[in-house]
C-alpha cells in the first residue's frame, strides 16, 4: 500500500507515468523542499511509495520530512531499494542460499518457483580474476583459463541461477567490474516499475554487496554496500533497516590545477573527511567545484566512500550527468530523468543551497599531486615529499638504517646532489639489497623497489582521464627508450571494454604493451589482493633478507598484507603515477629533481618530460571516445566467451549440489525447520565459546584470505582429498558452509581472552579446561547439547559488512552475544540468522561482572521478548556461586523481533512462501 493521496501523472514522449509527488508532501506538512538535502528527499520519495501502516507509517514519512541537522537519538526507517548488485565473492553464497530456499520448498511441499527474488538482482563475475600471466599478449587468455580451472564449479552455479531464477542477471566473467558496469551500463537513473498496469518511476536506488557500491552516486543514484545477509532479505523484498542519516554537505569551490587528477583529489578528500568523522554519515557533495567536475572525476571521490568512512559519497543529478548518460548509450534514459528530477526537486539547483547537518568546504585549486601509503588510504603523501617520508618510514618505522645516496641509482649521472634530512630516528647508514638472477640476467632488490605497479581497479579505470594520460605517458616513455625494470610486475586490468576500445583507437594500448601493462584481465586483480605471485627468486630474497619492497596501484584500498603477503608497503596512485614508479622502478625518488632513467641518447630523462598535458587528453578523449564504443561492447555482454557458454547446467529449477563438492554445499539452515514458527526456547546452561575484548571486526570474526594448514579449513579440505596448493581463498569457498564455518573465529590475529596472550582461533572447552581450535569446541559442545554464547567489548563487529561474520557464528551453536555495544551492521545481521544480540548495561561489562568464562547461563523470557526490552542473565559461577545481570534486548524494530522469533531471514521467507 502507498500514500496515493501523494500521487501523481507525468507525461512524456506519449506515455503516461504514475510517480510519489515530493512537492505535494512539502505542501502537505509545510516544508521547503529545496532545504532538504537531496538525499533525504530520495528517501522521502522511497517512504511515500511504501507506506502500509506498519514497516512505513505516515509519522515516519512527516519525521523524514522535517528531517533535523543533527539527529539526537537514533530512529530507524525502512529503506526498499529498487535494485540489488552483487559480485560474484559475495554473490555465490546469497544464490547458495536461494538455491537451498527452493529445496526447502520441495521438502516441505511448497511450489520451488516460487521463490525468486522480488528486487532484481545484477551479478557481476569481477572478483575472481588473478594476475598469474603479464607482460605479453597471451595474459589475457592465461588469467581467463586459469581463472575458469579455480572457479568452474561457483561459475556453473551462477551460470544456472541465470536461467532458474526470474530477476537475476549475471554478467560473465570478463565482462567488467561490477561498479563500472553499474556506472556505464545498468544504472537508469530514474527507475521504472510496472504496477496493476501502470509504469511507476521513482529514483533509481540500491545496495550492493560490495562497499565500493558508492561509486554510483557519482550518477545521483542512491546506493552503498552491505552484507550479504541485508541484500538476500532486499532481494526477497524485505525492507533494510537504515537509520536516519546526518549528512555533511561538501562544497567544492575552483579547479583542479594543471598536472593534479582526480586521483589526487580523491586522496585529499578521503584524509580531510577522515579527519571530520563522517562514518555512517550521508557526504553530499555541491558548489561550483562540483559542477566544473565530470562525471568520471565525480565516480573517482564516490569509489572511496568506505575509505573516508561515510554511507556514501553523493552527486546530485545535473547537466554533467545527462551528458554522461548520453555518452555511454543511454538518451532515452537522460531524456526521461531530466523531466522526472525536474519535477520532484531532485535535480541539482545552484541558486539555493540545502541546509546541512555540517559544511566543509574544499578549493580544488589546492590539490597537488600526491600518493596514499604505505598501509591506509587516508595516510596521503604530496608527490614531492615522497622520498623524504618513505626513507622516514623505512628508518623510523621499520626500523631500517638508511644510506640515501645508495638508493639514488642514477645520482651520478644526474649529477644531483642528495640533501635528503637524515632524520633523528636512523641510527647508521646502510639499506639492504640483493643481487638476484630474472631471466637470465641480475638484478639488485632492495628496499624501496617496486615489485607490483598495477593500473587497476574501477576506482581509476574508469576515468578516460587518466587512463589516457597514462597512455600518453606510456607513449613518450618509449619515444624516449625507457622501460621498466625486470622484477616489476606490471599489469593493467579495467573495469570494462571500453577502456580497451578507446586506448586501441587512440592509438595507446600497443605503447602501454611496450612497457609491460597489457590487459591481463577484466577485474578488480591487484586491488583486491589478486596480485597473483612475484617470481619465486624476488619472494625468496624478500624472505630471507626481510626486504621491505613496495607495491604502486591505481586501487582504493592498500592495508599491509593485502594487495601480497610479502609486500609490506603499499601505495595508491594515479594511473600515470603508477606507470612512473613502475619506470623508477622505487619508491625513493624525488620526481622534481632525479631522473626516471636514460633515454637511448644517453641522456637523462624527468618525468616531466613524459606528462601530457590536459589538452592533449582532452583532445584524444574527444576524437576517440563515443557512444558507439558503449553501445557495441555491452550489446553481447551477457554471453560469456567460449568457456562460460560451454559450463554445462542442470536443466529444471533445482540446482543439483555435488556430494564431493568443496565449493558448493546445501547449508543446513533449514535442518530443524517446522511450518508454523514455535515458541523461543530458553538458553539454560550456555557455555562461553569467546571472551573478546573491543574493536573486534568482522574481519576477525569472518572467514577471509588464505586458508591455513593447520588450521580445521584445512585439515577439512585435506580429508577431502584438496591438496593445499589448490586451497585457493576463504572467498571463493563462501559458498561451503563446512569451510566457512571452519574460518570463523579463526583469524590469525583474533584475541580470544580465554586463551590470552595467545593469538589466533582457539579457545577453552569447559569443565574439562582443554585448549582447541575454535570449531573444535564448538562441536564438542554441540555433541554435549551445549548452547552457546560470546562475551564482547565496545565496537562489536566493527568494519566491513561480513555475512558469514553472522552465519558462521550462528553455525558453530551461538544462541546470543552480550556485548557493551555493535556495530549497527553486525547487529543486524546477527538478527537476520537468528543470533540474539544482547547488550550489557551501561558501566557493566564481562570484566566488571567477574566473568571469566567458566561460568554457565541461563536467559529466560525469550518467548515473550520485546523489540528493545530487558532480559535478566543468570550466571552459576564453577564454585556455585549465583548472580545476575540485566541485559538490553538489541532487536531494536518490530522487523528485528519478527526476523528473530522465526529464527532468521531465511525461515521467515519459507513461512510466509508456504502460507
């Protein structure tokens, strides 16, 4: 049900359109529309077309409508996005889970077609891809093979998805990464709906499974990142659970100066916003310096969301956007939305400026060029001091004694003397190199050399800007005679095709290929970890020499360990500025004043020589870039090449799980399923599984990155015959839940106060003190008919949105957590397995109480629980001692309580799909 009192008709191009009128519901409570930031004004469009009383209420609709600066208390509203995107990492396990839903459905004879999601679904195969081939023609092809031979089961369970569910498509491998292809492609900007025989349009909104989800609000598309968990409940039409946003208006005034890109701007917002504290806070950018920006500019500042830590980063719609829509294919679209945000308010108006909960303000003509490192992408570095602090960081913070004059190769031929300061922290001079043998020829590693220079990730991949001005670079570079050092691995992996088609037209693919960065895949690769491996002599003297080398990106995320094990520093940059530390060959030059190498006339030659100007780009970018290229690269892109159209799928609706499989397993979710939901038992004699103490993220719960040995994964995946050179990743096994629930808890790094000071996953079974892996205990205490529960501190499951953070701590027996305070995702996504998360007092916690994690508990009233009531905990201490505690009951909405008593999401779909 809407509010139809609200409704309206808007024709256009002879077709008639129903929509939720904004100006009617402004004069309707007597508000300026044009005061309301634009993105609550997309949330009180999205309230208005859902109200039916109970999720949506009319006080809800008035309380969005005379939305506060600051909001004093947290009051939540439902938000139905109109679309959901995944990538295959995180999409795997939500078509696991629909799969194992139609299963469910036959079991206990229900009708399996009908489970399908109600939003569509758009998955994007991106995450998968690995830079194990570079440097020649073949790359290309190699990285596909090798990526089909890791991931041919999780690809056919897409592949069928496809055909077996209605409202899901599936974009192949190859065919891009899923943010670009949002922002070139899916995106409509105005979203239509066919409703009782008429076309609905509303803004075009979403969430994705990805935190880089952002990027779309560079379009004025509402949209962010959330568990897999949040987007399965959106998928099947549930509401998510949002609240109320504060948002920080940021005014952009002037230009970016000659030599700065986007890349450099985003670096500077991303530490000036860290510095505000804009975490889970709306950004709206505006101003002047925002209109003179374009569109791909705008993309590069949304991407970094996460990294400056707001919900998102918007644009709101204006003449740039409808010029970028009509670039990349898509007039009708512009044409529409220009017509339907005109008439809602939605379209940007720079004579009246929003009211904001706070305003920063930003001079674009103060960028400088500049680089993010080693380990944080707020942590920017302007260009010309990078040689200072990076000596800084290998004296001071890793504690390397430096001798800058053996770093500076080319010092004698520039005849430039070194007045590097010597810090007071660097205690003798000295840096550590080794000679090693590539090829057939030697070469000197040391520290500071740059062994992965990668032109990569959405983030920068797709700005023609500086993907052409690195061409242009690339060009001169080899005019000159320069080339990149042999153990520097180089590659370059866009977001899309486009970026091929447009470097090949102008003429500056084949130069990049010169220079070692030919396509090796179309992929987040090297962002995401995928770096692939560094030749096995550059990892051994890293190794055994404990070599502190770097890796330069174009990507958004540069955390130690992440972009490759052994690669301790690591460095976000622009496309060109990759390419010039790649050409460097270390990270310990001075651009201004040293020489990137000798040309082949015996003469030195500087970066700026190399830089193309902002005119050439421009000029190339016009006479290369065109609607064509759009439209003739995504005509076809849902097919696949030969290797997808080959996978062989089942052919009904029932997705047949392979016994032997260590990819795909039907999780047990439904095991102990009944139709009608029974009453909530009471949790009596629980045991403690963890005691962790603050900050704990997702990541240390959740399953991620390598899978040990020696750790149960392992030894799982050992029994089942997997060698340990074929393990892969914790990602591209999400969808068995004997992996994950294996991973979870199991961090290396996780500190779990039973087994203090010792790190990693293991824990203390009771009465019998035995110290086990995690999983361990969980199943002997499951065999013991022992439930579960885990004592947190502040901050619990801070950090990236995990599902299996939830669903592995609900498959190892966790009935409930009693934190001191959540993370709000994690919160929910607890709720949304089933998990009851409880809330300590405030001043009361595990160490104020004396817990210690012998104890046993008792939590009675859970079947007459209230969204934020209060439960008592009985605790019978090892010695018989009893107390008691109260505890906050964190089902904070009527959504939460009705999720829980049916014990999670999923059990609640299947009850309503078999009523």
């Amino acid at each position: 049900m809407a509010d139809t009192q609200h409704k309206a008709t808007l024709s256009y191009a002879g077709k008639t359109y129903g929509y939720y009128s904004l100006p009617s519901i402004a004069k309707h409570f007597q508000i300026d529309l044009s005061k309301l930031p634009y993105t609550i004004r997309i949330l009180l469009e999205n309230l208005l077309a859902h109200v039916d009383g109970e999720i949506v209420t009319q006080a809800d609709i008035e309380k969005l409508s005379k939305w506060k600066r600051k909001q004093e208390r947290v009051e939540e509203i439902a938000y139905y996005p109109a679309r959901v995107v995944m990538q295959d990492f995180t999409g795997v396990p939500c078509i696991v889970d629909f799969a194992a839903l139609r299963d469910a459905m036959v079991e206990y004879g229900g009708d399996p077609s009908k489970i399908n999601p109600m939003v569509p679904i758009d998955l994007i195969v991106d995450h998968s891809v690995q830079v194990d081939y570079y440097g020649n023609k073949e790359a290309l092809a190699e990285n596909l093979r090798m990526e089909y031979g890791r991931n041919e089961e999780r690809y056919t369970l897409l592949k069928w998805s496809q055909k077996a569910f209605d409202n899901i498509r599936v974009f192949p491998p190859g065919a891009g990464i899923v943010h670009q292809v949002n922002l070139e492609y899916i995106a409509t900007v105005v979203a239509k709906k066919e409703k009782d025989g008429e076309i609905l349009l509303s803004p075009d909104t979403l969430i994705g499974t990805d935190s880089h989800t952002t990027m779309i609000n560079a379009l004025g598309v509402m949209g962010w990142g959330v568990g897999g968990i949040e987007a399965e409940a959106v998928a099947l039409g549930q509401p998510y659970s949002m609240k109320i946003p504060e948002v920080i208006g940021v005014r952009l005034i002037g230009k970016l100066p000659v030599g700065a890109t986007a890349t450099d701007m985003v670096l500077r917002v991303t530490q000036m916003l860290r510095k505000e504290d804009v975490v889970e806070k709306f950004v709206e950018f505006f101003g002047e310096g925002m209109q003179a920006l374009s569109l791909p500019d705008r993309a590069t500042i949304a991407n970094m969301s996460p990294e400056y830590g707001a919900t998102m980063g918007f644009f709101p719609v204006d003449e740039e956007t409808l010029r970028y829509m009509r670039l990349t294919n898509r007039s009708e679209a512009a044409d529409l939305a220009e017509v339907y945000l005109k008439t809602q308010n939605l379209f940007y108006d720079a004579s009246t400026e929003a009211v904001y909960t706070k305003v920063v303000e930003l001079d674009l003509g103060t960028i400088v060029p500049s680089i993010a490192g080693p380990s944080r992408p707020q942590d920017r570095i302007a260009l010309k001091d990078v040689k200072k602090e990076f000596l800084n960081m290998l004296s001071c913070d890793y504690g390397r004694a430096i001798d800058t004059h053996s770093i500076n190769v080319l010092e004698d031929e520039m005849s430039v003397p070194d007045d590097t300061p010597t810090e007071s922290c660097r205690k003798r001079a000295g840096q550590v190199c080794e000679t090693i043998k590539l090829d057939h020829q030697e070469v000197e590693l040391c520290d500071g050399s740059v062994v992965i220079a990668a032109i990569t990730s959405c983030t920068n991949t797709s700005n023609p800007s500086v993907m052409v001005g690195s061409g242009i670079l690339a060009r001169n570079a080899v005019q000159k005679g320069l080339s990149v050092p042999a153990y520097v691995k180089t590659s370059l992996a866009p977001g899309s095709k486009v970026v091929e088609a447009y470097l090949k037209e102008a003429g500056l693919l084949e130069e990049l290929e010169t220079l070692g960065f030919g396509i090796v895949g179309y992929g987040c690769t090297t962002c995401i970890g995928n770096s692939g491996p560094l030749h096995a002599s550059i990892q051994e003297a890293i190794v055994e020499k404990g070599l502190i080398v770097s890796a330069v990106l174009s990507g958004n995320r540069n955390f130690e360990a992440r972009i490759h094990p052994q690669v301790k520093t690591n460095f976000l940059a622009s496309p060109p500025l990759v390419l010039a530390y790649a050409l460097a060959g270390k990270m310990s030059i001075d651009f201004e004043t040293e020489a990137l190498g000798i040309g082949h006339d015996g003469k030195a030659v500087y970066l700026k020589e190399l830089w193309p100007t902002q005119e050439e780009i421009d000029s190339i970018i016009a006479s290369v870039l065109k609607p064509y290229m759009f439209a003739q690269k995504y005509a076809d892109i849902l097919e696949g090449e030969a290797r997808w159209k080959m996978l062989q799928i089942p052919a009904d609706n029932i997705f047949h799980w392979d016994k032997d499989s260590t990819y795909l397993r039907l999780p047990p979710y439904f095991d102990n399923f009944r139709k009608n939901a029974t009453t909530i038992e009471n949790i009596e004699q629980a045991k403690t599984l963890l005691i962790l103490g603050d900050s704990v993220t997702t990541d240390h719960i959740s399953p991620a990155g390598k899978i040990s040995e020696a750790y149960p994964a392992g030894e799982y995946l050992k029994a089942h015959n997997v060698q340990p050179s074929a393990f892969n990743s914790y990602g591209s096994r999400r969808g068995n839940h004997e992996v994950m629930m294996r991973g979870t808890f199991a961090n290396e790094r996780i500190k779990n106060l039973l087994v203090a000071p010792k790190e990693g996953g293991y824990t203390v079974h009771f009465p019998d003190k035995k110290e086990m892996f995690v999983y361990d205990a969980a199943m002997h205490y499951k065999s013991e008919q022992v439930p579960l529960l885990v004592l947190a501190g502040d901050d619990y499951g801070m950090g990236s949105s995990r599902d299996w953070a939830a669903k592995g701590t609900q498959l190892l027996g966790v009935k409930a957590v009693i934190g001191t305070s959540y993370e709000r995702i994690h919160r929910n996504n607890l709720v949304g397995m089933g998990v009851l998360p409880l809330e300590f007092k405030t001043g009361e916690s595990a160490a104020t109480l004396g817990l210690d994690g012998s104890e046993s508990y008792t939590i009675e009233g859970l079947a007459e629980l209230k969204a934020g009531g209060v439960l008592t905990v009985k605790v019978e201490k090892t010695n018989g001692e009893l107390l008691a505690f109260d505890a906050i009951v964190r089902l904070d909405t009527p959504v939460d309580l009705k999720y829980y008593l049916n014990g999670g999401i999923l059990p609640y779909v299947l009850r309503e799909h078999l009523s």
